[in-house]
C-alpha cells in the first residue's frame, strides 16, 4: 500500500503547469504547419532525439539521485561501438543493437561497481566531480583510439524522404518520437507493474525506508543505472545513422538532457516529453533563419538558465 | 612542519621561481609559463569551491578575458598591460550581472548553469563576428614586451602571485569563515547573521575576474584569440584536475598540484599527442575515489591523525 502511494506522488501530474506547457506548445505547432512546416517536422524529430536521450538521465537522477555528468559520452560511446561493429564485420547499426547494448550494460554495471557506489555517501560536490571525470576518460579514450576525426555510416534507408505538399524532409528521424514514446511507456510499465521497478521508485523516495522493509537498496541502483546504461547502448547506434560522431559529440546532450529534466521537474518522465517538444520546437525555429542558424545552441542554453530558476524560485 | 620551517621553504621555492629565468633556457620558462598561468585558474577555482559552489564555467571567464584584452589593445589601442587588467575588469563585471541571478543556485543547478555560460559566452563570441572576428579569431601584432621571454615568464608569474594573494586574502579575513559556514550550513550561517548573497557574489565576481586576468595574459604571450582555443574545455579540465590532485580548500593543494600536472602535462603532450587529456579525467576520478583530500590532505593527516574525512 505504501508503494502505491508513493508512485501516485512520483507520477503525480501537476495540473495546471501542464495545460500551460501543453496548451501553448499546441498553439505554436498549429501556427508553424500554417506558415512553416519544415520547422514542424525537424522540431519534432529532434525532440523525440532529446527526449529518447533525456529519459534514461531522468532514470538516474529520480532513483539513484545523481547526475551523470557523463551521460552524452555513454551515448557517444555506444554510437562508436556501433561504428566499429560496421567498420570491421560490415554489422549494419540497426543489427549491431543488440551487441551494443550487451556492452553498454557491461560498461554501466562496471562503472557503477568501481566508481558511482562508492560516492553514493559523498557529498553532492564529489559526485559532480566524480562524473565529469568520468566524462573526461570516456570521451578521451575514445579520441585515443579512434582519433578526433568524425565517423558516419551511410544507410540506404537513412535517407528516404516524403513530400507533404510543397515540403520534403527525411523519414527515418521520426524513429527517434516512436523510440522516446517506447521508453516512456517501458520505464513507466517497469517502474509500476514489476516488483523490482515498485522497489526502484521506493528507493528513490527514501533509501533507508526501502532498506527498512527489506529492500536490496545497492542492488536496486545497480539494476536502475545498468538499464539506464543499456537504454543509450540502444540509442546510439540509432543515433550514428544519421549523426556523425566524435569524441566531444556527447557534451551537448549532457546539458540538453539535464535541463529537460529539470524543466520537467526531477523524478516526473512524462513531463519530459512536452518539455522536449516545446525546446525541439524553439530550436528549430531559430535555425530555420538563415545566417543566424548558430543562435539556436545559445536559445537552448538560454532556456536551460530561465527554466531552472524559475523552478528554483518556486520550489524555495 | 613548524610554522619558521615553512617560511623558509616558501622564501627558496620564492626565489627559485623568481630567479628561474637567469640559469634556465627558453624551454623552462615557456613551461614554466603554463605552469603559472592554470595554477592561478586552479587556486581560483578553490576559492569559489571553499563556499560548496562547483564552477564547470572557467574557461568561459578565462576565454573573455583574453578576447577583452585583444580587442582593446586591437581597437582601442590600449597599452598590453592594461588591457590585461581590462580583461579582468571585464569578466569580473560579467561575473557580477549574471552571478546576481545564477548564485541563486545551488549544488548541480549551480554546476550545469556555469557549464552553459561557458557555451553561451563562446556562441556569442563566435557569433559576433564585426567585433570579435568569427571563428578564425583574431591575431595580435606583436606579443606583449615585444615577446621577451624573460619578461613573459614574469608576467605569468605575476598572475599566479596576485592570485595567490587574494586566495590568502581569502583565508585570513572573515570571508573565509563566511565561506566556509556557507559550505557547511547554509541555514546555520544566514541565521547566524552572514549576508549569503555578498558574500557570494563576492566570491563569484573575484575569481571570474581572475580568470579573466588570467585569459587576458594568456592572449596577451601567445598572441592570439580564437572561440574555440581560447574557450577550450583544457581551461576548465586542467584546473580541476589540479587542485583536486593537490588537495582543495587551501592555496597549497591547487599549486602543488598545478606543478605536478603542470609538468608532466608537457611530457604527456609528446607521447601521446591525442588523447592525452584522459589523464587528467582518470586523476579527477582517481583522487576522488580514493583521496578526496589529495596530497595536502595526505600531508596534513600526517601532522594530525584526527582530521580528515571527505573534501
């Protein structure tokens, strides 16, 4: 009974900020499809991207209460893993999955074994510092090995297109919105209806309550940050299909990913899907100007810095 | 180590550092130079840390105040020194403004927001590209002191110096007891009368401007800006990875740990010419794994068993 209540107050759907959020992101989609529907179709896309990346960081911080600094270089990771895969055995990306996330599992049950449990006790400072490192070491092992010089594969299918009226764009990026909305439904379906998701969401709640009625606490943040893991070895292969990808490729989604989630507001997934749409949204829009396509980084970054203290405003 | 002892020591590392370009050749100093220059980015980094606030943003403020230092010497014909303190002034004030509205954060709120002012301040300068150049930056016409190596090695000495006064200057005077109260308890030190927001901002606006100092000087012996060397993640990665291996929460630490890296970040540089940051990411890792207190606080435990704990 208590675990009921406490994932009733994890998915608690905070009514009115959503029919705001909701509601306007709406009305801006309905305004671009009138006067720009290319910017429609690529905001859409690239918010499934952000929203299918940032899930698995909200995953982490809900449960295991950390945030992984290192989390685009997981996903840079799994894209190079991919890369290799083709490059030597001629595996395409979208078969080299299943591999990929064998591995990435792997690197996410070692990561946590040698490193993140043990700063579990740590001070907030240490564990930022902690990941950071670790985002360093990722991606500079990978510059190690395959040099900085950009890698793509190039896929028949990466480059289908349609036409809607007078607009053409590609097909195959709406992959990234089915894929997001898959993890969505599968996190909350784990997170709900299996007995070792209801103990994930009561660990995140109280760890020593969870650990009180018998919870396997350390168990519980292995399997959370191992799926997490396991859920980017799924990502970047699909990600290298259509981006190329080098070692630094990962830093932005870092900070894409956190300020959704904290725009979504900490341990609410749901919410993360709206909040991507309306950035993809905002993104594409300023790209979508010529000669002044490289503001649209800045929009986002700006975004990130409003949102959070307007949340840090409401919460203190 | 006794308090006499350690005058002694600092006079001879003092005058070993001071005198160091009288016996040695132009590759010493040019070390030498690197070597000041991320020591002062890594004490000044400790000084924020000492109040629990993690910058990720130096290379933001050190990569404005090499571009206010090129453009005014450039547009203004102002004299190099001067623009260096231009540059300082400048980052202090960015520093100022934005810190009015980002200290309100706190623990990774506060992290992830210095990390994307670094990026914006990069977009903006990259962006710019009427004043500040574009993307190819902009190339001065001749290094300061007309590229006296002597002097070149001086003036970064100067830097670290000056930095190292004001992170004294933080430890001795009641800033360092505001900083450290905010560290511990944040509650406890606002009821106990400390002003949180001043002396935060303080904190904030001084080691930007630092950093500021620190680019401007940069720009100023190397001659040249550029978005993305002057805003390169190395100006934040070295730093962190300084002070954390030298211990932090002290001058000591973040030079100790500036001269180690420091050094054998030269080494590191000829054998493995690509990747070899991932040192610095396996020392972050390393010493917060196993010594969050890093050599100073190895030394320091030594002299009394009882301290310790984490960093």
């Amino acid at each position: 009974m208590a675990v009921r209540r406490l994932e009733l107050v994890m998915t608690k759907w905070n009514r009115p900020r959503y029919w705001v959020i909701g509601g306007s992101s709406l009305a801006v989609a309905v305004l671009l499809l009138i006067f720009r529907p290319y910017v429609l179709i690529s905001g859409l896309q690239s918010a499934g991207l952000y929203a299918a990346i940032a899930l698995p960081m909200a995953l982490i911080l809900g449960i295991v209460g950390i945030v992984n600094l290192a989390h685009g270089e997981f996903l840079m990771v799994g894209a190079y893993l991919a890369y290799f895969f083709n490059a030597t055995m001629g595996v395409g990306p979208l078969a080299s999955i299943v591999p990929v996330v064998v591995l990435m599992v792997a690197l996410g049950i070692g990561t946590y074994r040698v490193s993140i449990r043990k700063v579990l006790a740590a001070p907030e400072l240490n564990q930022l510092l902690l990941t950071f490192g670790i985002s360093m070491v990722l991606s500079q092992l990978v510059n190690l090995i395959a040099t900085s010089q950009p890698r793509s594969v190039s896929m028949s299918y990466a480059t289908v297109s349609a036409t809607i009226g007078s607009t053409s764009f590609g097909v195959f990026d709406f992959v990234y919105d089915v894929l997001a909305v898959l993890i969505l439904v599968g996190l909350q379906l784990f997170l709900k209806r299996t007995r070792s998701g209801k103990a994930a969401v009561a660990v995140g709640q109280n760890p020593t309550g969870a650990r009180l009625v018998g919870i396997n606490v350390d168990g519980t943040y292995l399997l959370v940050f191992s799926i997490a893991i396991g859920i980017l070895g799924i990502l970047g292969p699909i990600f290298l299909v259509r981006h190329s990808v080098f070692p630094m490729v990962g830093g932005a989604y870092t900070m894409k990913s956190f300020s959704l989630v904290a725009m979504a507001g900490i341990g609410n997934l749901t919410a993360i899907l709206w909040c991507s749409l309306a950035l993809g949204m905002a993104e594409a829009f300023i790209k979508s100007f010529q000669g002044y396509g490289d503001w649209g980084d800045i929009v986002f970054f700006l975004m990130i810095i409003v949102v959070i203290l307007v949340r840090a405003r409401r919460t203190s | 180590m006794n308090q006499r002892s350690a005058i002694i020591i600092l006079i001879v590392v003092g005058l070993f550092a001071v005198t160091l370009p009288l016996y040695a050749g132009p590759y010493p100093q040019s070390i030498g130079q690197m070597v000041f220059l991320y020591m002062s980015l890594a004490v000044s980094w400790d000084m924020l840390l000492r109040s629990g606030q993690i910058s990720f943003g130096i290379a933001g403020f050190f990569g404005l105040g090499a571009y206010t230092s090129v453009l005014t010497v450039l547009d203004l014909k102002l004299p190099p020194l001067l623009s260096i303190l231009a540059g300082g002034i400048l980052a202090g004030v960015v520093a100022l403004v934005v810190g009015f509205v980002v200290l309100r954060l706190r623990g990774m709120y506060f992290a992830i927001v210095t990390l994307a002012l670094a990026e914006i301040f990069r977009v903006i300068i990259n962006n710019w590209a009427s004043l500040t150049g574009g993307p190819e930056g902009k190339v001065l016409s001749s290094v300061i002191f007309g590229g006296d190596a002597r002097l070149l090695y001086w003036l970064t000495l100067g830097v670290a110096v000056l930095t190292l006064l004001m992170s004294e200057l933080f430890r001795r005077t009641r800033i360092h007891f505001a900083l450290t109260s905010i560290r511990d308890n944040e509650v406890v030190a606002s009821s106990s009368g400390v002003n949180i927001t001043a002396y935060l901002t303080i904190a904030f606006a001084v080691t930007s401007a630092l950093q500021g100092i620190t680019g401007a000087a940069y720009a100023q012996v190397y001659g040249f800006v550029a978005p993305d060397g002057s805003f390169s993640t190395d100006f934040t990665l070295l730093p962190l990875a300084m002070a954390l291996l030298g211990g932090v929460y002290g001058s000591a630490g973040p030079v100790i740990g500036a001269l180690l890296l420091g050094v054998a970040s030269e080494f590191l540089k000829l054998y493995i010419p690509y990747g070899h940051r991932i040192v610095y990411g396996l020392v972050i890792v390393v010493v917060i794994l196993f010594l969050p207190r890093g050599i100073a606080g190895i030394v320091r435990r030594k002299r009394a068993p009882r301290e310790g704990g984490h960093a």
